[in-house]
C-alpha cells in the first residue's frame, strides 16, 4: 500500500472523525476533513468512505460457494 494512501486513511478513520448514525447503527466518516488531493488519492485507488454494503452469512455462504473461495 502507498504511504500517502495509508497516510489519508488514517485521518479519515481517526477516532475522533466521525458522527455515529443511531437510525442505521453504523459510524459515518467526515471526508471534508481531507483534503482535495487526498480525497482525489483515495478516489483513484478505488476507495469509497461511507459506502455501505449490507451482509448477511447466506449471502457470504453463497458467493464463497459460488466462486469456490473455501
């Protein structure tokens, strides 16, 4: 992994920068607190803060049956 990548994750992830979503349960990065050549940086390597992706254990049973992954 790139340095300036980890660099940019680790400020996005720090403890303090984020508002928890009580009507979801899940915690939601602040991304303004980047700056633009991160969020550009972050962008590029295909990273998406905050982008939320509902699992379930069937759904994960499926695809590792599916692609063979065990």
């Amino acid at each position: 992994m790139d340095k300036s990548l980890l660099k940019a994750l680790k400020k996005l992830y720090l403890y303090s920068n984020y508002n928890y979503d009580s009507e979801r349960g899940v915690s939601r990065y602040r991304v303004d607190t980047l700056t633009p050549s991160e969020q550009g940086l972050l962008k590029s390597s295909g990273w998406e803060p905050n982008e939320l992706e509902h699992i379930t254990h069937d759904g994960v049973n499926r695809e590792l049956l599916a692609h063979k992954l065990y």
